[in-house]
C-alpha cells in the first residue's frame, strides 16, 4: 500500500463529503482562514480487525476545527479518531510482522491539506491548500 498512497491523517473520507467540487470550495475557502496546526503521533493500536494504526493527537484543536468547518451539512460526518495506517486488514496479510510497542511521540505541524483521487494504481494529489498563509509545497 505504501507504493500507492503517501503516508497521511484523513481530514474527510469520500462517504462523508460525497461532492468533490463542494469539498474543495470549502476546503479553499476554510484554509485560508486556518492557521498551521499541530498533530502528535502516539502509540500504536490495533483494532477489532487487526488492522494497525499510530494514534494521532490533535494538539491544539486545528484538525477539529478544520473539520467542522469542511464537514458541514449537506455533508455527513462519521466518527472515527484520527489516525496513520501502518497495515489495513483488506490490504496486507503482515500485520502480525508489526511491533506493538510505541513510537516515541512525534508532533508535526500540518501547513496544508490536499485532495486525492485514485488514478487506477495510486492515489494521487490533486489540489494542495496551504494553511493560513503557509506557502505550499
């Protein structure tokens, strides 16, 4: 999987915010007026499934608040917490192979968002949104 999508935290999954122009209008207009924000990864986690995950902290509120803004109706948010994949249940048979022990904790500054699409062998950016000002790479 990791050949095929970057390492990365969900902002909006595609069942929560089914029209993708309505989303990134929103998510335009919504970065501009959200300043860079911090995330810290925790410990590893494994789920019902036995999919494993790095738990992910949101610091200082910046990822809520970005997402109440992106999330409003028509669109329908789902819960979930907030998380890095280290190996899905549908797309790796080595989840045993990884260490539950965790990480030291590592925060990061999120300084834009982007959009996705799956090309037919990866997912691919397709729109970057510097946060607040933040010059985009």
């Amino acid at each position: 999987m990791a050949a095929r999508i970057a390492a990365h935290v969900t902002l909006a999954y595609p069942e929560e915010a089914p029209d993708p122009a309505l989303l990134s209008e929103r998510l335009r207009r919504a970065s501009q007026a959200s300043p860079p924000f911090r995330l810290r990864l925790g410990p590893v986690t494994r789920d019902a499934d036995d999919g494993v995950f790095l738990q992910v902290a949101d610091v200082d509120g910046g990822y809520r608040r970005l997402r109440q803004d992106v999330l409003r109706p028509p669109f329908q948010p789902v819960a979930f917490v907030p998380h890095v994949t280290l190996a899905h249940p549908r797309t790796s048979r080595r989840r045993a192979d990884l260490p539950g022990a965790a990480p030291a904790p590592a925060a990061f500054t999120v300084r834009e968002v982007t959009v996705t699409a799956f090309d037919g062998a990866r997912w691919m950016v397709v729109a970057r949104f510097p946060l607040g000002g933040a010059p985009a790479r």
